[in-house]
DNA sequence: TATTATTGGTCAACATGGCTGACATAAATC
DNA sequence: GATTTATGTCAGCCATGTTGACCAATAATA
C-alpha cells in the first residue's frame, strides 16, 4: 500500500533544527525551573538556620566576589530597589557579616566588604553550590559545560550581558 | 632569568578537567543567577499587569501541562505548602484562569484545569519565554542546546530526577 | 462494623523580601 | 549660593513563603 499521507516523513513546518521545536523549548522552560529549584535548596537549607534567607545570601556572594563594591554596584546587579537591599544590607552589617565604610572619594558612597565570619559563610555556601556543580559539570563533561554556559549567557537579556561582560571580564570566557 | 616559580606553568592540584576549577565552577553559578533572573523577568511584567505574580506562573504552566492534575500533583512539583498553594490557586480559580472539578474516584480530589482565560493566559507566558529559549538555543547550535539540558539536568536532585522521569518521561529525552 | 489513621484541602497568623513614597545628606552644576 | 542629581534611610504595602489548627473523605484495622 502507497504512502497517501506525506506528514509521515516531511515535516509540517520548515525544520529550523531540531532543538527548536516547542516540545524542546518547554523542555528548556521546565529544566530551568527544577535545576534552580535544586541548585538553590542546599543554600536556602544553611541559610535558614541562622535566620537569613536567599536575598542575604545574593549580597554575601557578590560582595564577597568584588570588596569594596558600592550599594549602587549591588542594585545594578541585582535589579532590585535599594529600599529592598538597604533591608537586607542592615541586617547582615548589624549581625556582623558585613562592613561598610565611607568612600574616599565621594562621602555618600559606603564601600561594602565582608568580615571575617561573612567570608565563613560565603565559603560555606558557595561550596555547596559548587559542589553541585562540580557533580554535573564531571558527569556531563567538557563540551557539554561549553553548552551549558554559552545557552545562559544568550538567555540574559543582550544590554544587560553587555554590562556584565565589562564588569565581569571572564564571565563569558 | 631562570624561571624559578614553577607556579607559572605547573598547576598546583592535580588537573581534574578545566571546568572543574573553581572558576569555572562560581561562573556556573553566577550565569544561573542572571539567566534565571532575565529568565522570568518578562513574564513577571506581563503577570504584574494582571496582578499576578510568578507563584500564578507556575500553576497556570504546570496545570497547562497537564490537564486534570490535582492539588497533590501539584504540591509535588512545585514543592512548597499546600497552604501556599491554596491561596494562589484560590485566586486563580476565583479569577476564571482555573477551573476545578470534584474527583470521580476520590470525591476529595479537585481535579485542575486551565479555562479558556487562562489558556490564553498560558500561551502568552509560554510564547515570550519560548522565544527567548528560541533565540538563545538558535545562537548556539544544537551540540550546545544538548549539553545545556544535560548539565541541567544534572543540577536536580538525584531522587527527584528519577521522579521527574516517572512523571514526564520526555523531560529527559 | 466501628474506630482509627491517612490523605486532600482550608483558614488564620506570621516572616521574608519584593515594591512605592517621602525624606536626608553629599556632590555636582548653574 | 541655589538648584539639581546621586546615594542611602525610614515607613508602610503586597506577594508568597512558612507553621499550626482544623474539617472531610477515604483507607486500614481491631
């Protein structure tokens, strides 16, 4: 018996690639929600002990990433009002996580760095974060990681990449 | 001049694979935050029109998924309270996106499902999220896409990979 | 069958961490 | 010097997590 029905080996649309079909797309959707769900657990978990939560956890890292960075640098990064990380801020300068001094240059600024028991604990966290990555990174292998990190940097959105890649150089390679 | 620091070219731990370095490894990190961040940014404007918020997103996603799912389902997946997911769905449900049935074989059971509102509502989210994994999986290529998911997939929970399997068995391949 | 345990869901009250608005102070500009 | 701009704070609102107490339907058991 002929084959009547052509849909049974040409596609209905142009193949654009395969990984472009909208079954693939959700799937990206959905791996992004599970993966950071996880990837963000752990933390959450140590955080929630000594009564702090993700936000803490967001200015612990990037202050501990860059010292001396300015309140200003932290919302660029973070993409949150200052009221909401002046909150925050307060908290973890007043439980001794974190020091701010004045700037030199403009008095306004206050210079923000870790202390020695925030640096504790941003090791303490970022560990666990990079264990799990370290876990996936080895079973995934080399050219899979390259994937991995080249797919994110073109999910950011393209003037905010611009802005990161002059901050962070090696952020993107 | 001799070149006394051997620093320079031997590595001072043994060499497990270049993104295993710790480097490598806070990159992971950092491109998941600003990826995840970017990720949601777009859909979260279009809810916050609707005086919706991402907590909304998810059960109106999920439950588009899969129809006629329940309550239970739900709280597996997204893992928080069902107190915290009572009062979202409440909402949706009271605001025509969802609509709830009693179970035929568990009179306790309501079984969930999109209305036509939230349909629309669905494929408006769904279509700016899967154009921003269009253009970024388009910019890669294919080998890139692969890896990416793979790398994801490991960062879930192992337990929970394996009860995803179970449940959309395509999420995995 | 009657009782008990489990499962599915709701209501109330609290905490975190977003938000806006009003404001103080330092610096830059006119 | 007066105004404008930038940095940061305080107060209060809202969304969305949390726990605890509870009700109803079903399943398990004495």
């Amino acid at each position: 018996m002929a084959d009547i029905n052509p849909s049974n080996k040409i596609p209905a649309r142009p193949q654009k690639g395969l990984y472009l079909r909208k079954q693939d797309l959700r799937r990206g959707i959905e791996l992004m929600f599970f993966a950071y769900r996880d990837f963000t657990g752990e933390a959450d978990d140590v955080l929630a002990e000594l009564g702090l939560g993700r936000a803490h956890h967001r200015v612990i890292y990037f202050v501990g990433r860059q010292p001396n960075m300015t309140v200003s640098d932290l919302l660029t990064i973070l993409k949150i009002t200052k009221q909401s990380l002046s909150r925050v801020l307060s908290h973890l300068v007043a439980e001794g996580y974190i020091r701010q001094e004045q700037g030199a240059r403009d008095k306004r600024q206050r210079l923000l760095s870790l202390t020695y028991r925030g640096e504790d604990l941003e090791e303490r966290l970022t560990d666990l974060q990079c264990k799990r990555f370290a876990a996936a990174f080895s079973a995934c292998g080399g050219e899979a990681v390259a994937g991995f990190q080249d797919v994110l940097a073109n999910l950011i959105n393209e003037d905010e990449r611009a802005a990161l890649q002059a901050r962070y150089p090696d952020l993107f390679e």
